[in-house]
C-alpha cells in the first residue's frame, strides 16, 4: 500500500492478491490497521478469501470430467502421423550407419 492514496480503501485487486497469497503473504502494516477499520474492505476480502477456499476444495474431476478413450486414440494418432511425416526417410535424410569399412575394430 502506498502512502498516499485518492481513494483510502484497498483495491479489489490488492485484496485479491492477498486472498490469493492466504495466511503466509506479507501485509504492510498500514493494510491491517485499514481492514481492521474498515468493515467495506473486510467484508470484500472476506468474499475472495471464500472464493479461495472454494476454488482451491474444488474436485477437479468434477468440473472437467476425463475425455472418452476416442479423444486419447485421435490424439496419439495425430502425434503418430506427424511423427511419421518428420522421419528422416520422409524428408530425404537418411541416418547415418557405420558399414563394415567404417567401423571400428580392436
């Protein structure tokens, strides 16, 4: 917070921060004193700390539920074909392979 300030409450967006940041983010002192005198600000942040709470005891599974086994299936066999597009033999490379004159013989 800074000292000198047009508007003498938090901004919905510090508040925000500091219900993001929960019981270990770091409050200047001014902060405290303001919300402990201003029920308006208490009440905002009181809202994004429940909404935290909410979003973070969320089950996951609940709201973005797996996709059926033909998702999974069209997805690897996208990444096979592009796979397949980009080997060597499909772009006139060919790997290299030590033949019997090269190799090394102890």
């Amino acid at each position: 917070m800074t000292t000198y300030r047009r508007n003498p409450h938090l901004s919905p967006e510090e508040l925000a921060a500091r219900a993001l940041d929960g019981p270990d983010g770091t409050w200047v002192l001014e902060e405290v004193l303001h919300l402990f005198a201003c029920r308006q600000c208490h009440e905002q942040l009181t809202e994004f700390e429940r909404a935290m709470t909410a979003g973070r005891d969320a089950d996951i599974s609940e709201l973005f539920p797996s996709p059926p086994p033909r998702v999974w299936e069209a997805i690897r066999a996208e990444i096979r074909a592009e796979r397949a597009a980009r080997a060597p033999e499909n772009i006139g490379l060919r790997r290299w392979r030590p033949d019997s004159s090269t190799a090394h013989r102890a």
